[in-house]
C-alpha cells in the first residue's frame, strides 16, 4: 500500500494505523520513512503555473511559511486522529492560541474563558488582546451558570482546557458546546493534556481545538510546535489567513520530529495514564499530603465526568502539603534528584513544577488564588520511568517536611 492509496479508505482504520500512516504521500524516491522537505521555496513548470498558484487556482505548494509538504503531512495525520477536517501547524501552542484569535476576532468582541488556563494565555487575552479591543472575562471551569451569565452580546469565543493545568479539573464539553452554540459562540478547547489517544472534543461539540504539539505528541522534549484543527471554513479560511501572512510558521525539521512522535502516541499516553494513577493513589495517602488533584482518584469532583468523557486519565497530577507553604513546596522540589525541575511537560522524563512561581508566576495573586493555585501546591508530569523510582524520589523531598 502506499502513502496515495491510504485516503480512498482512512475511515476505516484504527487510531493506531492513522498516527502511522495517515496523511503521507511518498514521492518518487519511494521512501518507506517520512521525508522532510528543508526548502524555503518552490519551483513552477512556468510563469502561468506560477500564476495559477499564488491566485490560488492551483493547489501546491507557494511558500514555506504556508506550504509544505513534510508540516501537511502533520497537519493531515493530527486532523485524521482527532477527526477534523482541517489543521494547521504553528511554531508553537501559544501561537495556535494567538492565530485563532486573530483569525476570529475582532474590535469589540468579547471571550469567556475558563480561569483555568495556561498563565500565558492569561496574559495573551489580558496584555495583548486587550490591547485591541477584545475583553475577556474569566469563570470557573465546572461551574455552567457562571459561563452563562458571562455571555454578552459580544461574546464570540467560550475558551477551556480540560483537564485544566495544574489542578486537572474536567469542564462537561457537550454542555457547554450546547451553550456556546445556542448564544451563537465558538467553544474552543485546548486538548493538549489528553490528546486524541484519551479525548476528541470536536467530537462532543468543539468547533475548534487547540495543541500544544510540543507536550504529548511529541512526547520527548525535542521541539516546539502547536495546532490548530476544526473545519475548512474556520481553521482552513480564517486562521490559515493568519498563518500565511504573519508567518508563526511551523518548520519542517519540527514538523518530522512531531510526525515521529505521533507513531507511539497512544501507546506512550497508556503508560502516563498507568504511571499517575499509581502515584496518586501513593500521594493521597502520604502523611505530608494534604490533598490530591487526579481525576482518576475516586475522591475527584469530576471523577464520573472523566470517566464518561475521556478514555483514560490523563498522565498530569498535582498535589498540595497540608500548610500550603511556598517554603517546604520549594524543599520538595530542592531534593528530588530524579525528577526534573523545568515547568514542561508531556515527557517521557517525569517533570516537577512549583506553578505560583513558575507556569503562572506572571498571573496576578487573586487570580491565581481564585483559580485555587496556592504556594502549597506541586505539580507532576509524570513520565514514563519506573513508578518505584519516581515515588522514592518524592519521598527524598516529602520526608523533610515535618
């Protein structure tokens, strides 16, 4: 079979079969890896055919910053797993972020979004949006009343992530698609935590859906990337306008690095997902704990709406101490010698975090307090180690604190 044959029937493969092969055209050299196309631009049969390109008469490729085969090869395989017709890859997730808004928004719009988010999407909205008449207002991410009552009559974008970073809160996506749609909103959800291995928002009603590509599909640390998938009107017209002009472009090298991660997605997220279920369940009964976040905990608020919505759990967790001090957090962190200290996550390396300092270190106190973000709190990535290594080297650092 070849890379042309696998689109007359794409429908019906597995999950699996897609991250492999799904999207890839070989080209005459009959390559049996991915080729990656390092090339800024393009060369045309004729100044006609040139012509017949940039108008956009002709499909094919123009440009690198909008155009290239090994970054669609990546774009198709992602929309094929999470079942979107259309994708566009960006040099980043903050990117994909920015691109969407200033694809669908403009002066006087409004967003409502989860205070649960990424502390640079805070500051995106906040900084920088605002800057050009788009207000946001912020909501806690379970509570469906509150995001009705901040619907107004601007209201173009309703904006999550679920699982929330860092206290894994699960929003009901097919509730609030239902309310977004019905006050003629977008509902777009950043899907970086689960991935289409665990969950596939469009599915439950998301017109839009966000990744940071630089987590779990890569899934080893090695690039920056993010995405951008709905249908060809909103991802394919509006936000691939942006993409073009302004040029947040993913690379090529990246986009290969990203297509190889895809390759074992399902199988790296069913190891995170066996790994911090494990943990938590050892965290929340740990004498220095005073409490878990972990939606596959049966003690989690939104353990049933996990289970309904998403196949698995997820591979993020974070707990707190009981006296909530930044102090001991630190000393938790200060003598862990296994874990790394760095704010990513999605590695196969588990990764230790201290967000009020770190991943939201930039989001005001009272919004940080709000969004239940306390000094006590740590959070987890957990990789793909041994369960026994990673609880012992918690320990080093849960056993100084008395």
């Amino acid at each position: 079979m070849n890379g042309d044959d696998l689109f007359e029937f794409e429908t019906e493969l597995g999950f699996d079969t897609l991250a492999i092969r799904a999207g890839y055209k070989r080209t005459q050299e009959a390559e049996h890896n991915e080729a990656i196309f390092p090339t800024s631009s393009y060369v045309y049969d004729s100044a006609a055919q040139a012509a017949a390109r940039f108008s956009g008469d002709e499909p094919g490729n123009i440009y690198s910053r909008f155009t290239n085969p090994t970054v669609r090869t990546f774009e198709e395989r992602l929309a094929a797993l999470e079942g979107a017709e259309r994708c566009v890859a960006t040099a980043s997730g903050m990117a994909a972020i920015m691109s969407t808004c200033l694809g669908l928004l403009k002066t006087g719009d409004h967003i409502v979004s989860s205070r649960s988010i990424f502390g640079s999407t805070v500051v995106l909205f906040n900084n920088y949006m605002a800057r050009f008449g788009v207000a946001t207002d912020y909501v806690d991410l379970t509570d469906l009343t509150a995001w009705e009552e901040a619907i107004k009559d601007n209201t173009r974008l309703l904006f999550l992530e679920t699982p929330s970073n860092p206290l894994v809160e699960i929003a009901d996506l097919e509730k609030l698609a239902e309310l977004a749609h019905r006050y003629d909103c977008l509902l777009v959800v950043d899907n970086c935590l689960c991935t289409p291995a665990l969950q596939k928002p469009l599915a439950m009603g998301a017109d839009i859906v966000i990744h940071s590509a630089t987590k779990y599909l890569d899934g080893q640390g090695r690039a920056v990337g993010g995405a951008v998938l709905g249908s060809h009107d909103l991802v394919g017209g509006e936000v691939y306008s942006v993409l073009r002009t302004t040029g947040p472009t993913m690379s090529p090298f990246n986009a290969w690095i990203f297509l190889k991660g895809l390759e074992t997605l399902n199988l790296r997220m069913k190891a995170h997902c066996a790994n911090a279920m494990a943990l938590a369940q050892w965290l929340d009964q740990h004498p220095a704990v005073g409490k878990v976040y972990y939606p596959g905990l049966d003690n989690h608020p939104d353990h049933l709406l996990a289970s309904r919505q998403q196949s698995d759990f997820g591979g993020l967790l974070s707990f707190e101490l009981h006296n909530k001090s930044r102090q001991q957090a630190w000393q938790v962190v200060d003598n862990t010698r296994l874990l790394s200290i760095t704010a990513n996550l999605g590695d196969v390396k588990s990764t230790i975090t201290h967000p009020a300092t770190t991943t939201h270190g930039r989001v005001p106190v009272e919004e940080r307090e709000k969004a239940g973000i306390s000094d006590g709190l740590l959070r987890i990535a957990v990789g793909l180690e041994s369960i026994d290594d990673i609880k012992n080297d918690l320990q080093r650092g849960l056993a100084q604190i008395k």
